[in-house]
C-alpha cells in the first residue's frame, strides 16, 4: 500500500513540471477575435469606396436601354438599390471577421500548435507585449502571436485578401447572395411603384432590362473588387498597427 500514495505524488511532480515547461503560447480566441478585427477594420476602409463605385455605376447604368417614361419608377427602384447595396456591404462588412480568422487558423499552414520545438521566443510576463524582435525570432509556423506577425506578408495577408475576393466574387455571382437579395427588391420596388398599372407585359419588359444590367454591374464590380481590393501594397500601410495589436495577445 506504500507505493500509491508516491506514485502520486511523482505523477503531481510531472504534471506541475510539464505545466511549468509548457507555458500557453497559442493565440486564444479573444486573440483570435482581436487579430481578426484589426485586419477587418483595415479591409472595409479599403472596400467601402470600391462599393460606392458600385453603387454609382448601377444608377447610372440600371436602365439604359429601356424606353418610355420610366420617371416613377426609376425614383422608386433607386430607392431599393441604395438600401441594398449598403445592407449588403454591412453584410459583407460583418462577415469579414469570420472569414478572416478561417484564413489564418483554419488554412494551411495553420498558425496552431507548440512554438517549443525549438524554442524562439520566451513568452513575456502577463500584460507586457511581445516585441518585434520576436516577430523577428518566431521563424517557423506555429500558434504564438509571434509566428502570425512573422509569416504576415508571407501567409497572413495574401491568403485573407484571396478569400474575401473569393467570397465577394462569390456574392455577386449569378446565383450568389448579394444578386439574389438585389434582384428581388428591385422587382418589388417596380411592382409597388405601380408604374405600369396592369400592364404585365410592359412590366416584364421593364424588369428584363434592368436585371440584365444588373447582372452586368455586379460581374464588373466583382472584377474591380478583384483588381482593386488591396492592389499590391495598397493594404500595408495598416501592418504596424495590426502588429502592434496582434504583439498585445498573451
Ligand atoms: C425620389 O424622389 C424624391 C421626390 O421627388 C426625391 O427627393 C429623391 O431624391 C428621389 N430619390 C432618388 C434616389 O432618386
Ligand atoms: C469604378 O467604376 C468604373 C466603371 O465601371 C470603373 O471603370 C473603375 O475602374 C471603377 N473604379 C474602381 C476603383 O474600381
Ligand atoms: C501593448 O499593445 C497595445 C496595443 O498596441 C497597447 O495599447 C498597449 O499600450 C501595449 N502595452 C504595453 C505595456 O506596452
């Protein structure tokens, strides 16, 4: 009966050591969400203007071709496309943060796992930030704030802007959300605007036209939003600050 209670006692030893040697170096989900907010607030400065770009290419745009008096109903259905395409750039905005920490923890390489094998980086003691230099020194692929911020240019930034373009090209695809969503408000707001009384066919007509230029406009923004949505080093005036953020995370 002697040796359980040293056996215990050994096992508690180990435990402790093992605890003691391998602190938590991985970057947790308030992390997660902090990292993925920084590059998000960065990404809709950068998109906002490509979606005014979009908003004003449909209103000057969305009727051309039809003919007759479409006063009426311009008024109503321009109403309809500036609510949506603001709701649907919150949307987009919104989603960013969920896409963006699938980007970076989720994707190969993933920034999960132990940083001790070999050790580059002492952790700093509770609410003292990591530093640059062990930006600098985190030279391989693992969990810690540190590895995120040395593989940034490398990993990080190329691999969020891929997705987004994915998703907002996605989006805007024929049958993807935001064309769907659109498509059905403006033929709502046609519908009630009353515009063409009972003329059903006149109506069709209409609507033919309009979601024919509609899909147009949506095929060129997801082109621009593909070319212009951090063209080359347009994103990187935002990395100091997204470190400096990022370094803050135990
Ligand atoms: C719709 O018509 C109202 C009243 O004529 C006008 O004030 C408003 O600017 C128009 N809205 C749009 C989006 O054309
Ligand atoms: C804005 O839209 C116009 C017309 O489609 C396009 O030529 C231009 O490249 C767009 N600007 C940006 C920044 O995408
Ligand atoms: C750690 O970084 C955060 C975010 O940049 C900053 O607000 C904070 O002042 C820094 N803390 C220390 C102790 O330097």
């Amino acid at each position: 009966m002697k040796f359980l209670p040293s056996l215990i006692t050994i096992y508690t030893i180990y435990t402790t050591l093992l605890l003691t040697a391998a602190p938590n170096q991985a970057c947790e989900q308030n992390c997660r969400d902090g990292i993925s907010l920084a590059f998000c607030n960065s990404y809709i400065q950068e998109w906002n203007p490509l979606f005014d770009n979009f908003t004003t290419n449909l209103l000057n745009n969305l009727y051309k071709d039809s003919n007759g008096n479409i006063d009426q109903v311009k008024n109503a259905t321009n109403i309809a496309v500036l609510n949506q395409v603001n709701k649907l750039k919150v949307d987009f905005s919104r989603s960013c943060k969920d896409i963006v920490q699938n980007s970076i923890f989720l994707y190969e390489p993933k920034f999960k796992g132990q940083c001790q094998r070999p050790l580059k980086v002492i952790q700093p003691k509770n609410g003292v930030n990591w530093t640059l230099t062990d930006c600098q020194n985190q030279d391989y692929v693992c969990g810690n704030p540190p590895s995120i911020c040395h593989f940034m240019d490398k990993y990080v930034k190329p691999r969020n802007v891929g997705i987004l373009k994915e998703a907002l090209s996605g989006r805007a695809s024929v049958d993807g959300d935001f064309t769907g969503t659109i498509t059905i408000a403006i033929e709502d707001a046609v519908t009630k605007s009353g515009a063409f009384g009972n003329d059903q066919s006149r109506m069709n007509t209409f609507l033919g036209i309009v979601t024919t230029n509609l899909r147009h406009e949506l095929d060129h923004f997801a082109k621009d939003f593909n070319d212009g949505f951090c063209f080359k080093t347009s994103c990187d005036k935002y990395d100091d600050e997204i470190k400096s953020i990022l370094l803050s995370f135990p």
